[in-house]
C-alpha cells in the first residue's frame, strides 16, 4: 500500500505542476497492468486530459515523464498506450517492498489497541435437540473466520453463541428419552450426548407422523390431527410444566442439555472454533419480555384486544411483528432482544454481527429497527451477515427425518479420505511416525473441508463435493497446504534460518517481480475482506498467491542458483510467501502442515 500511497501523491502534485489544478486523491485511479503490456501499475489518464487539453497518449506520456524525474528510485520506465500509463517499478523497490515483508511476520495486519473497535459475532446458535450437521459447519466455519478477519482489521473481537435450549422442539426429545429410553445415557450407549438425544427427536417424529396418520384414517382433517396428536399434546404439556418451572421437567432438562453440550463440546473442538461467551435462550427470553414491556410503556409497541404485543413497523415499508403471544409466551424476536441486552450489560459493543443462514434475512431487518428504537447505540447498524445454503451432491438434509449430514461424521469421512489420498506423499517421508501421519492426515481433511466451503462467497448457496475438495491439484485446501510443505522444504534445506536481503543492485526477472507484487497484496486482500464481511477474498487470494510462486519455482532454482545475491533472494522470497501463506490460512482457521 505504500508504494501505491507514494504514487498517489506524486500524481497529485505531478498535474497541480504541469495543469495547475489541484486534484484530490480519490481522482488518481491505479490498477495492475494487464499482462501484455510492459509494467506493474497503470495509472488511467482520462481524468485528467481535460486539464491538459492534450490527447490521452500525450497526457500520459507528459505525466509519465515528470513521474520518472520525481520518483527516480521508484520507476524505471514508462509506456502509454491510449489513455493509461503503464508504471515499471525499479527492482530495488521491489526489494525494499520484500524486505517489508519478510521482517514483518504480521504483514497485512493491523495493530490491536484497548481503544480499538469492540465488535461482537455471533454465531453456531444450535438447537439442544440434534447434534451438529452441515449446515452448522459452514455456519461455525464462517463465524470464526469473520472474527479472525475483523480481528486483522484492527478490531477487539467478542465471540459469542447463542445455544436455543428451550421450546417445544427441546420438549420433544426429551418425551421420546421417557417414553422409549429406559434410561439410556451417553456412557451405556457409546454415544456423544448430541447425537443420543437427536436420536429420540427422531423417534418422536416418527411416532407423531404415524399418530396423525391414524387419526387421518379415521376421517380427521390432517391439519386437526396435527395438534389433536396424543404426542403433540403431550409435548406442549411438557413445554408449559417448563415454563412453570416444574422440578421434575427442569432436572431432565438440565441433564439432557449437559449430555448434547458435552457433544457438542467435541465437535466444536475437531472444526477447531470456540467462543468466548455462551447465552443460552432459556436465560435470555425472560429478559426479552422485560424489554418488550418497557418499549410498550414508551408507546413503541402496542398491546392488542387478546393481549399479544405488537410492533407496528409499516412506517418503515415492513408489516406488524409480534413479540408477545396472547398467552405472554415469547417469541424469536423477543429473545433476541433479550440476548442483546445482556450483551450490552456485559460488553460495550460498538458493533454486532449475526452469522445466521439467508432465510433470516427479514427477520434481522426488524431486530435492528426494534432494537435501535429500544435504545441500543449498535441497533441500527447491526450487521447480518447473510449466508447461503449449503448441500450435498445427493440433496438437502431434513433434520426430522434423521437424514442430515451429520457433522462428525462428516469431520470424520474427511480425515480418513485425506490419510488415503495423502499416503504416497507421507509415505515419502523419513522417520515418518502413524502419529505424525495421522497429524497430517487431520490438518488435511479439515483443510480441505473449511478451504472448500470457505472459497465460496457466503451470500451463495453451494454444493459441497468431498471428493473434489481434497484434491491436490487446483482450487483446494490441499493445494495450498502442499505449496506450504514444499516451501518449508526448501527453506530447511537452505540451513539458515534468515536471510539478509541483497543490498547491492540486482535485477529481478519478471516472475519474481510478479510475486513480489501478489504478495503485497495480501494487506489490500485483508482489508476488503474485513470491509465486505467475506472471507472468500482471504481464501481466493491465497490460492492466487501458491499458483504464482508454483509457477516462479518451476521457472527458477532456488536453492541450486549459482549466483549468491540471487539465491538469498529466492530464498527470502520462498519464507515469505510461507508466512504469508500460513497467516492468510490461519484466518480461515485452516492449519498448515511442516511436512507433507
């Protein structure tokens, strides 16, 4: 960015000299130069040809040649073609921009102070009736690299997860567990606590489904038989004892929940996320009734003949949103504004992100006017970053009906694919353990899994294919993570474990050159990241930067190059793009392997 900063300038007082105008930066207009012309940076002209009452070409060349008396140490060479000037930047500057690099171990990031920013994110916010699936993948797979991305952008980050422990969904599984349990627990089973419990959310589905076939049978209208079902009735039962605060209903709540937390737990470990504050709704909704009573007090909401609460947002070209039923029961909404509240009470927030799916979208388009009209300085510029689904090659998942991706399984598949697919390269390796194999056989799949989902934009729905996301070749985790194996390689057989970079003039050839400049911008990468909210830039840049530097080690010899300056280049070169490389992943939460 400084070397772009440095032309900027020089532009500016390069046409306030030749035209006598003063232009504003925002007006210089640089970008790469494509690949068949002669450079690295072209600045466009047209801006400035009405100043100069001269064609492009001869503005640009005009401009290009009091660049050159200015920036001597900077540009070596010019060339215009129609209205864009196409800048060759000297190899000492390239050099320089290197050195910049390689002695910067935290190069694109900004510096973290107690005055930074404090931006919470939100996300997971899983059901305590089944375990983990795909979709929670990608959402927990997105939370924590949009925390690392906003992190490298200068700000403090809270992360927090919202666990939804209550509600009739909960009730269900729980009446299966008594029903047909006989007191099973994770330790008699052998199961994760999550997926024992999903189990009998499963089982109630299907003893419901075959209720309601039978009432239909007997000439009951299907929607009647839906809440007419024994086991509905005896859910919701359940859901009011809840509510009430019945001994006998909390102690099995509380026990269930422990057993999927523990599960939970686990899988929260293998994607490699955490958080640093849980909410739980069961603790947050009470406090969402209590701001709701008090928005009504203040005449935002209103109350209607049966008693629910509404918002009427129709001023703001939305409808009327309930937030109290008729029976005082809460509902999404009224949690949510609960869940930030305590929030605020437990953190000065100067900005809040949601990570939650793309069929919320509406859903937080209110939260922000209803939290903004509440009072809370953040409400009206939350962020909901809205992502797509994300589905198998054979379909879509219904949780109801047991046929989800399960996540373990899924984190589990991949492990054991990448140990069979990575066999002949590890095998190649000396003193190699079955630990350190089966090390690398984790960092691996996992790679390949959150690279695989974290290169989509998140805005878009995606289909996410196992087998072409642990390929070697192309687009993919192992790709990168196979760049970075070789390029530690090298470096441990160069024997130092720094280089100084050449002082004395060196021309660099034009790969060189050309990876240099990629590397710059991975702080440009960074930014937009953060200024987007998409991670995908992050991941993208980082494949971009393996297949130059794979292209650049095909071309040169690194460590068999004769020429000593030149070989400590290389050598510089090769660590940086490593660093680069395991800090561009890092953000994505992926892992980098020393050997592979």
């Amino acid at each position: 960015m400084e070397l772009e900063n440095k032309i900027v300038q020089a532009v500016v007082d390069t046409v306030e000299k030749l035209y006598g105008q003063q232009v504003p930066e925002r007006m210089v207009q640089l970008q790469e130069t494509r690949p068949e012309f002669e450079g690295q940076i072209t600045l466009v002209v047209f801006p400035f040809t009405k100043m100069s009452h001269k064609a492009p070409e001869a503005t640009a060349q005009e401009i290009g040649e009091k660049l050159m008396e200015k920036l001597p140490e900077v540009i070596s060479g010019f060339n215009a073609v129609k209205g864009f000037l196409n800048l060759c930047i000297s190899s000492q500057q390239w050099i320089s921009i290197l050195k910049e690099i390689y002695e910067n171990p935290s190069y694109g990031f900004k510096p973290i102070t107690e005055d930074s920013p404090l931006v919470m994110i939100e996300y997971s916010s899983p059901n305590t009736n089944k375990p983990l699936h795909l979709g929670h993948v990608r959402n927990n797979l997105l939370g924590w690299a949009l925390a690392k991305v906003i992190e490298a952008n200068g700000n403090r980050v809270v992360k927090t997860n919202i666990v939804n422990d209550r509600g009739i969904h909960i009730c269900k599984s729980m009446l299966a567990w008594l029903k047909w349990g006989n007191g099973e627990t994770p330790e008699s089973s052998g199961k994760k606590g999550d997926h024992l419990i999903g189990d009998y959310y499963v089982a109630f589905d299907k003893h419901y489904r075959e209720e309601v076939r039978q009432l239909v049978a007997q000439g009951m209208d299907e929607e009647k038989a839906k809440q007419e079902a024994p086991l509905i009735k005896e859910a919701h039962e359940m859901l009011v004892k809840w509510e009430q605060n019945d001994p006998e209903v909390r102690a099995l709540w509380r026990k269930m929940n422990e057993w999927v937390y523990a599960g939970f737990d686990e899988t929260y470990k293998a994607l490699g996320v955490s958080f640093d504050k849980i909410y739980y709704e069961s603790e947050t909704y009470l406090e969402g009734k209590e701001k709701v009573e008090e928005g009504l007090q203040k005449g935002f909401f209103y109350r209607r003949e049966d008693g629910s609460v509404w918002a009427d947002l129709t001023k703001e070209g939305l409808d009327e949103k309930l937030l109290l039923r008729s029976d005082g029961t809460s509902v999404y909404m009224t949690q949510d504004i609960g869940t930030a509240k305590l929030r605020f009470q437990d953190y000065p927030i100067d900005k809040m992100i949601y990570v939650v799916g793309n069929e919320q979208n509406y859903h937080f388009q209110v939260l922000s006017i209803l939290l903004d009209k509440l009072g809370f300085k953040w409400g009206k510029d939350l962020v909901h970053f809205s992502y797509g689904m994300v589905e198998l090659p054979n379909g879509k998942m219904k949780s109801r009906e047991g046929t989800v991706v399960d996540a373990d399984d899924l984190i589990q598949t991949m492990i054991q694919d990448a140990r069979l697919l990575s066999a002949d390269k590890v095998n190649r390796l000396e003193d190699i353990t079955d630990e350190e194999a089966q090390e690398i056989a984790r960092i691996v799949g996992m790679g390949a899994l959150k690279y695989f989902i974290l290169k989509v934009d998140a805005r878009k729905n995606m289909l996410f294919n196992p087998e072409e996301s642990i390929d070697f070749n192309g687009n993919t985790g192992p790709f990168i993570q196979y760049t970075y194996a070789r390029i530690r390689s090298i470096l441990r057989k160069a024997g130092v474990p720094f280089v100084a970079l050449p002082t004395q003039q060196t021309e660099l050839a034009e790969k060189e050159i050309s990876l240099v400049q990629k590397l710059q911008g991975f702080e440009a990468a960074v930014r937009q990241a953060g200024q987007d909210y998409n991670p995908s830039c992050i991941a993208n840049y980082c494949y971009e930067l393996v297949k130059e530097y794979n292209q650049f080690y095909h071309d040169y010899s690194v460590l068999r190059e004769e020429d000593e300056q030149k070989r400590l280049f290389r050598i510089a070169l090769s660590a940086a793009v490593g660093q680069v490389v395991k800090n561009g992943m890092g953000l994505l939460g992926i892992e980098v392997p020393e050997r592979m």
